[in-house]
C-alpha cells in the first residue's frame, strides 16, 4: 500500500456512539468512478452495507487522516481531495518511465525540475499512447 488515508467518521446508532475507522488503499480506487467512501469503510469494518446502521452511518461525515505517499499534499484538514490525488497518480505513473528517459537521455536527474520538458515528455507519452490504442 503505497498511498493510503485514514477514513473514519462518528455516528450514533441505538444509543450508542460509533467512530468506525480504517485506513484505505487509494491505489485500489477506480480512476474511472468515484469511491463510495461509506461502503468502503462499512466494508473495512464489518457493517453490512445492507443495514439499517449503514443507512445511519451514510448521513455521518467522512474525516480523513494520516495520509501516505501521494496523497499527502492533497489532505486539508480533515478533507480529502481526490481530484487532485487522482491526476498526481496518473501522473506519477507516466512521469516514471519518463523519468529513466530524461536521466539517460537528456542527463536530467530530476524530471521535475524541468517542468516544460516534463510537461512535453508527458503530453507525447499520452500522444503516442491514445494514438497507439486508437490503432488497435
């Protein structure tokens, strides 16, 4: 688990005060639908999404913590954005072959420091990537 947050909420269900907790792999999440935050932690500890304390448990608010790896930057208080974690992955995951390119190539040792060429190297990875998935 390379990025992770800790997700956890209070609420109460029956008279008693519940402060479910659990911390979530962000690098299992979907790129392409955003996470049902609640069931991933009802899932995490043992609630059935099919209950009647989910339902209470769904109207209580998600706070975040204890963020790892890229997802650190994109914590802000208690909130999480996940956009921005989301496009810092996706680039991540480009910029690291790229990187090898730049050390060998172009004998720049961090990509980073060269945000124009970092930039370029990016938009032509994703142009030969959408040109080469439009070919198949």
């Amino acid at each position: 688990m390379q990025n992770s947050i800790r997700l956890s909420l209070t609420y109460s269900f029956k008279g008693e005060t519940f402060t479910p907790s659990s911390v979530i792999d962000l690098d299992r999440l979907s790129q392409d639908e955003p996470p049902n935050w609640h069931a991933w932690l009802a899932m995490a500890v043992g609630i059935n999404t099919y209950s009647y304390a989910y339902e209470v448990m769904r109207e209580a608010e998600l706070q975040f913590s204890e963020p790892t790896g890229l997802a650190v930057p994109y914590l802000d208080g208690d909130q999480f954005d996940l956009a921005g974690f989301q496009q810092a992955r996706r680039e991540a995951h480009h910029t690291g072959p790229l990187q090898q390119i730049a050390r060998d190539i172009l004998e720049i040792d961090d990509l980073n420091s060269e945000p124009r060429i970092r930039e370029a190297m990016v938009q032509a990875y994703l142009l030969g990537k959408s040109d080469s998935q439009s070919a198949q």
